[in-house]
C-alpha cells in the first residue's frame, strides 16, 4: 500500500485542515473518513462500478452546493428571514472534459425582502468551497512505505 499526502500550498506555516483517510472497500469503492464521518463513493456502471454511491467527482460539485446553501441559510437565519423554500442549485458547464463555470441559482422564499438580494449573493459568493477552487491549492504528492 502507498501513502499519498496532499497539502496546501500556501507558503510560511501551513494550517492544518482535518485529516482525510481514504479506504478501499472493494470493487471501485473508495471510503473516505473525515471529521468522524465517513463517506462512500463509487463509479457509475458504465465505468465499472455498482452506483451505489457518488462518485467523487460528484461530491465535489455537491460539496459546492452545500457550501452556497449553507451561506444562503446563514444569511436568511441570522436576519431571521423566511427559509421555506430557499434553494440553490449549481450548475456545471464543462469544456473539453474539464470543469469551466459553475453558476449558482437562488430560488427565494415567498416574501423575501427586495433590499437583502444583493447582499445575499454577497454572502453565498464568499462560500468557503468556492475560495478554495479560486485560490488554486498546490497539491504534493508523497509516496511512503506501508506500515502495514
């Protein structure tokens, strides 16, 4: 078994984000087990696998989602403004295989005040996902011997 170590980028000292271990349940299942969760993913059929979970690519765009959800919920929650029906969906465009654009749509709650439009797009745009994307992480990649 290898290890592969993947960090940020940033120079000076760097943060320490939760640790991600990956497993491999079987067939072109990876685990991943992050902050006491763990997550399953899987390959379409077309691919080999058994689509019984995400891929992770698919995660990924989820991962995006929920982060300009979760902002959109924050914004409306602390100005205690109506939540029923808020959604936000995301919509990947990809060019030549690789991911181009995402555009996030908010469908507003029945009576949402006009004047907090523009600072809700203000909140979901600092969506801590989306920075990541923007800030362009280096990845390093190590390969050890296994302990096991």
């Amino acid at each position: 078994m290898e290890l592969v170590k993947v960090r940020n980028g940033h120079s000076g000292a760097a943060d320490e984000g939760p640790r991600v271990k990956v497993g491999f349940p079987g067939g072109r299942k990876v685990s991943v087990e992050i902050g006491g969760h763990t997550i399953l993913t899987d390959q379409p059929r077309e691919v080999g696998g058994d689509d019984e979970a995400p891929s992770p690519y698919s995660l990924f765009l989820a991962s995006i989602g929920a982060c300009a959800g979760f902002y959109a919920l924050t914004f409306c929650q602390r100005r205690d403004l109506p939540t029923e029906g808020l959604e936000v969906t995301a919509h990947p465009r990809a060019e030549d295989g690789t991911l181009a654009e995402v555009e996030l749509r908010i469908a507003l709650p029945a009576g949402f005040p006009e004047k907090y439009r523009g600072a809700l797009i203000r909140s979901v745009d600092q969506c801590s996902v989306k920075r990541a994307i923007l800030a362009q992480p280096a990845f390093r990649i190590e390969v050890t011997a296994s302990n096991a």
